[in-house]
C-alpha cells in the first residue's frame, strides 16, 4: 500500500514537472509569434526598399537600414556605390524617389549621437534614424532625459547642428 502511494506521489510530481515546462515552452512559443508578427512590417520594409535602392544602381550593397515616422515615414539604407563609397539613400515611404548623399559629405550616426550627448546629457538614446526635413537630411536623435522625459533632437546631415528640438514629452 506505502508503495503504491509513493509510486502515486512521483507520478503525480512528473505530471507537475511536465506540465510546467510544456507551459513554459508555451509561453515562449507565444512570445516568438508575437515579436516576429511585430517586426515583419520593418523586415518587408527593408527588404523592399533596400531592394529598390540597388534595382535603381545607387547602391551595390546594403549594411544598414533605418526607419523614421515623425511626419512622414522615411526607410534609410546604407551601403556602398559601384565606386566602393559609402553612401546614404532615403525613401519616403510609398514612393521610389531617392535621394542619395555620400556620407563623407556630412556625420555620421556616431557623429550625431554625440552632438546630442554632449548638448544634452541624455540618460539613454532610445533610437537613432535619418529622414528629411525642410528637403534635408537629418538625423533624428531620440533619448530619456534624466527626468524621464522624452525627447526628440534633429541633427542636419551636412554639418551636425541641431536643426530642431522637442523636448519633455
């Protein structure tokens, strides 16, 4: 009778046992469903305009992409020319329209990131991505202040100055 007990017991525990890790492997199922449903917007994104930009010869390959909603939504693809220069081409979202810079010609992410950093101090930059504004490349820069605030920094492309600030959200 003890032993049918105990017997009882340790199938009971396996059934626990089994039945938190098929829960848990449920969970982490569910949770990878959910972000790559989110993220395939941005990855059909990228994979068309990047493929736009090198259809239309004025990329040979692609290392980067950015996406930018403010306004208006702007993809930004990074790569090198036929000519092995870096180069940057921004396309407003829904149309084939680019607009190609050499990045030799203004700063880089880096660049703008410490324009912001060095002006502002913010506690985290939340994210970083080139659009157009007043018909220029910029950067916009995006960070927590040490209050918590958001905010939004625009940095031109050509010469690193703020362009434009909106602050404390």
């Amino acid at each position: 009778m003890e032993m049918r007990a105990r017997i009882n017991r340790q199938r009971q525990k396996m059934r626990w046992m089994l039945g938190t890790i098929f829960g848990v492997l449920a969970v982490i199922g569910l949770v990878y469903s959910l972000l790559g449903t989110a993220t395939r917007p941005i990855d059909q994104a990228n994979h068309k305009y990047s493929q736009i930009a090198l259809d239309q010869k004025a990329l040979t390959s692609v290392t980067n992409f950015y996406w930018n909603a403010r306004q208006k939504t702007y993809y930004t693809i990074l790569g090198k020319d036929a000519k092995n220069r870096q180069k940057v081409v921004i396309v407003a979202k829904g149309t084939q329209k680019l607009h190609t810079y050499l990045m030799k010609d203004g700063v880089t992410a880096e660049k703008a990131q410490a324009v912001v950093t060095t002006a502002y101090q913010p506690k985290k930059i939340t994210n970083i991505g080139m659009s157009m504004y007043a018909g220029v490349p910029v950067w916009e820069v995006t960070f927590i202040d040490k209050k918590g605030n958001l905010n939004y920094i625009t940095v031109q492309f050509y010469n690193g100055k703020i362009v434009r600030t909106i602050r404390n959200l």
